[in-house]
C-alpha cells in the first residue's frame, strides 16, 4: 500500500518509517501541505496521511476521490481541518483518538509555570550574566483557582496535576464526565472566579472564540489564559486588547488562529504580516510555542503506530475502530452495535 504524506517534518519519518515498514505500508514523504493545488501529488496512492494545517476541503476530497484515495487517515486527534460530512459516501477518515494526554496537559502546565515564575526572562539573563531579580516576581500556584474548560483525556490529566499543586479545580464541559468527582460549574463561574484558565475542549462552530471580547470583560482581573487546544477558541484580536487592557495578566498560548502558514515553519527570514501575532509575541507576559505540545517521542511513537494499525484495520476489515462519524463527529457515539451513525 502507497500512502501520500504530507506536511512532512524530520520527526515524522522515523517513527512513521518503523510502524508503516512492519506493515507493508510505504509511505510518500511530502514537505508541502496537503491543499488543491497539490492534491495530485497523491496520485497512484490509496490512501493520504494528513495533519492540523492541511486543508481538506470539498474541491481537495473531490479530487482525492477522483484520484482513486479510499482513505484519510489523519495523524492527529483534531479534525476541525476536514469536511467529514462531504466525505460521506467518498472517501474514509480515521484518525488518533489519543496519543499522550500527559504530553500535552504537562506542556500546558510547563508554560504555565515559565509564565509565572519568568523562567523565559531568567533564562535569557543569566546567558548575559545579569543575576539581577527584579521584575521577575511570581506567585504561588498553591491555593488559586484554576477554570479548565473541557475534562476529556488531556483536561482530566491537566486537573490530575493540578491537584497536585494544591490548586482548586473548577470545570465546564458541555459534557460532563459522570464518572468523576470534577467540581463543573457554569461557564460564566469559569470566567468569573478562576485565576488561570485552560482550555481543553474542541474546536467547534459554538467552541470557536469560546474566550472572545464578551468572555473576556467577564475574566478576574490578571488571569493567565493557557490555550493548547486550538488556535480559534480565542479571538486573538480581543485576547490583545485584554492584555492591552491589564485584565488579562499573561497568555501561554500553543496554538494560535491563523496559525496554518506561520507554525512549524523558520519564518526567522521574513517580515511577519500577522500584526497580532507579531504584538502578542511582543508582549513580556505572552508566551508562544508552536503547537509543541503533542511533541514527545512517545506521543511520536503512538501516533505513528494508531495511524498505521488504522489503515490495515480499514484495509482488512472494511471499517477501523478510529473512523470518524460525520453525523456525531465522534467514533465513541457510534459503538451502539454499528461502527458509524450512518
Ligand atoms: P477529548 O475528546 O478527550 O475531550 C474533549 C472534551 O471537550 C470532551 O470532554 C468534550 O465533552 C468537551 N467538549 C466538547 N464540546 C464542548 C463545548 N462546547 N464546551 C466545553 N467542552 C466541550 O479530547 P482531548 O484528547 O482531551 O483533546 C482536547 C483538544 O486538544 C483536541 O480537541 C485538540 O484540539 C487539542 N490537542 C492539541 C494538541 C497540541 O499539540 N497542541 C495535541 C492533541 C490535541
């Protein structure tokens, strides 16, 4: 079997090598994105591998399908990037449900705490030499109130942390998790009592810009917004003019908006067009990495090894268990004695 991959990094060939290799599945390494113009690189393939910033859209399914592409197969848990319901009856999508939760909820807890404590401003002054300490006063995580906003596999390991730390732990979730003793509250508690706030959910059309100017003028004043989910569950245009206002007190953001042509790329040579981005980076209390936090070799190794176990499932069987469902968007709906919905 002949797989396009595409959005290729170093770090995906190793491991994407290893488990395709023990398979049978050869894959075609790409460095472009996956979009309409290069759709046709996966010509003479069965199926494409994906990732966050390719864009599978109607015109892109469309000529995949002409192409003969019986599957995609999505090296990520995310899928807010593809049009599910258009590839209904054309083409199947399967992706990693989990890899490691502990990757990302401990990024978000290690930008947390760089936040805070100024570890990012310690660190450039010692590399000159300046021992000085001021400016670089933090405070106690212990005994704060921390909002998260969505307890699935990555929210219930970041409360398990931050339990840990002796912080208090209120939560939303559209769905709340019956099996737990998660203290949920509304989300308008979330906004008002929390002094951080981390936001574990999906991206939805009623998630998108969740932390937007009206959630915002509702927020304590200097709370510290942690955003490793997705770019869009914050409006940055209104996250800045809250910085700009003092009521937000610092953002530790993984993810941004319009991330898809600046994150995991060297755009060291250009002049950056994103004005937000650009003063957000700017600001002392904002802090940016580039949709890291899924980075560790373990998280690596899973991905790799769910991607390639869904492929020959779906080959063999016909279906995969991580197909997804375009009608409840989630294969764990769907288990009712079918695979899918549909
Ligand atoms: P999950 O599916 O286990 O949990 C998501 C939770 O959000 C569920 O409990 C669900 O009920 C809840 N939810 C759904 N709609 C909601 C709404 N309208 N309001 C509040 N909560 C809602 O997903 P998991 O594995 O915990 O991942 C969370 C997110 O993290 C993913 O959607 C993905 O976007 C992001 N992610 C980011 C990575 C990174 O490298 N930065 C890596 C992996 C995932």
């Amino acid at each position: 079997m002949k797989f396009a991959f595409f959005d290729t990094k170093s770090y995906d060939i190793p491991s994407f090598e290893k488990y395709g290799n023990e398979k049978g599945i050869e894959f075609k390494f790409f460095e472009t994105k996956l979009n309409k113009d290069t759709a046709n690189l996966a010509s003479g393939c069965d199926g494409v591998c994906v990732f966050v910033n390719d864009t599978v859209d109607a015109e892109v399914i469309d000529r995949l399908y002409e192409l003969g592409i019986k599957i995609i197969a999505l090296r990520c848990a995310g899928y807010n990037n593809v049009d599910i319901k258009y590839t209904f009856g054309k083409i199947h999508v399967v992706h990693v449900p989990a890899y490691s939760p502990y990757a990302v909820a401990e990024h978000a807890i290690a930008m947390l705490l760089t936040s805070i404590r100024r570890i990012h401003k310690a660190y450039i002054r010692t590399k000159d030499h300046n021992f000085s300490l001021s400016g670089l006063t933090g405070f106690d995580l212990h005994g704060k109130t921390v909002g998260v906003i969505g307890t699935g596999r990555i929210g219930r390991v970041f409360i398990d942390i931050c339990k840990g730390f002796g912080m208090k732990v209120i939560a939303y979730d559209k769905f709340p998790a019956k099996d737990s003793d998660i203290n949920y509250v509304t989300l308008d508690e979330i906004f008002e009592k929390s002094d951080i706030i981390s936001l574990h959910c999906p991206l939805t059309d009623e998630t998108k810009h969740i932390i937007g100017k009206e959630a915002i003028n509702k927020l304590k004043k200097g709370v510290v917004i942690i955003n490793t989910s997705r770019g869009a569950l914050i409006d940055a245009e209104a996250l800045l003019e809250g910085i700009k206002s003092r009521r937000i007190g610092a953002a530790c953001l993984d993810v941004y908006e319009e991330e898809a042509d600046i994150f995991f790329e060297d755009v060291s040579g250009h002049i950056m067009d994103d004005d937000t981005l650009a003063r957000l980076i700017s600001m002392p209390n904002v802090l940016v990495t580039s949709h890291q936090a899924f980075l560790t070799e373990e998280a690596l190794n899973n991905i790799a090894e769910t991607t390639v176990n869904n492929i020959t499932e779906f080959f063999d069987n016909g279906y995969s268990e991580n197909e997804l469902c375009y009608r409840c968007g989630k294969t764990e709906s769907c288990k009712n004695g079918r695979r899918k919905c549909f």
